[in-house]
C-alpha cells in the first residue's frame, strides 16, 4: 500500500513539473514571438524552424534567440 502511495505522490510531482515546464516553455515562445513582432514586424511563424526546444533547455533569453532567428533567415 505504501508503494502506491509513493508512485502516485511520484507520478503526481512529474506531471506538476512537466505542466510547469511546459507552461514556461509557452511563455518564453510568446517573449520571442512579441519581440519578432515589435522589431522586426515579423512572426515565429514568418522564419525557418529552429531548435526552440534545445535553445529553452540550454537557457537561452528570448532576445538571444530572435538574434539566432533573424540571423539564420539573413533576411533583414
């Protein structure tokens, strides 16, 4: 019974976390999606694909990476 217990405490603590992170990864994209569009009058959408997640994980700030985007497009 205590082994229950601890799984669903466990399982609980894992989607919190995965629920937050998945929230903070939201707002990091918007931060960048707003800064294309007051710069650059352009959308995350409007550019090439990047590595969003990959950048998030490594602690990349949202301007750093509309620098990579705008760059990477070489548009601007």
């Amino acid at each position: 019974m205590c082994t229950n217990n601890a799984y669903v405490i466990t399982e609980l603590l894992n989607s919190n976390f995965q629920m937050s992170t998945n929230q903070a990864f939201e707002n990091w994209m918007n931060q960048i999606n707003n800064n294309l569009v007051t710069q650059y009058e352009v959308r995350i959408s409007d550019l090439p694909d990047e590595p969003f997640w990959d950048f998030f994980e490594d602690g990349l700030e949202p301007q750093e990476v509309v620098n990579i985007m705008i760059e990477n497009a070489s548009v601007f």
